[in-house]
C-alpha cells in the first residue's frame, strides 16, 4: 500500500458576528445598568469598567492576576478558539492556551440565576 497523507481536520475560524457580539455582549453591562439604576449608556460603560477593574484587582490577591492579565489572558484564549493569533503572545502561551480544554471549562460553568 502507498504511503498516504495524514489528513487532519483543522477548525476554521469561527469568529463571532458582530450582531452576535453586540447584541449578546452587552448582557452584563445592561444588568450592571439595571442593578445599579444607571440609564446613561456612557456613565454605565465607564462605572462598568471601574467596577470590574476594582472587582479582579480585588481578586489578585488570591489568583494572582490584575484586571488587564485577566482580560489579556481571557482574550488570549479566545483568539486560541477562534484559530487567530494575538498580539504580544508568544509561542510558550499560545501553547499553553491551546492546551485548555473549552469543553470541560463549559461543563465546570455552574448556572447563574440573575434575576434572583
């Protein structure tokens, strides 16, 4: 038998639209808007991202990560998901980020009740 290519699946880039984005995206900054009686879409993007830099620069005490490693490396890994590359990861990262398994993370993912 002749020797054959291997020939592997390769996921294409799957990125997400921006209907997708904007529409879905703004889930957690509308419950901010509502939970904190903020109507100003520009007064609550900014207490938004006041809030949550104070929230996981809080949180670095324990995981070790500020706001902008945390939104760095969440963004690392989605662009891993998506199939494209992000600028200033290098090849160590983007192997370590390949590594992740995104469907145990998703079955790791408890249920949130936000209307509760």
């Amino acid at each position: 038998m002749p020797d054959q290519a291997l020939s592997i699946a390769v996921r294409a880039a799957n990125l997400p639209s921006d209907r997708w984005l904007f529409i879905n995206g703004l889930s957690g900054l509308t419950s901010f808007m509502a939970r904190e009686g903020i109507n100003d879409p520009e007064q609550a993007f900014q207490a938004f991202f006041d809030a949550a830099k104070h929230f996981h620069n809080l949180e670095s005490d324990y995981n070790g990560k500020s706001f902008t490693d945390y939104l760095r490396e969440k963004a690392a890994a989605k662009a891993r998901r998506f199939n494209v590359a992000f600028p200033g990861v290098g090849d160590v990262v983007q192997e370590k980020i390949g590594s992740i398994d995104f469907a145990e993370q998703r079955r790791r993912i408890e249920p949130v009740d936000l209307c509760g």
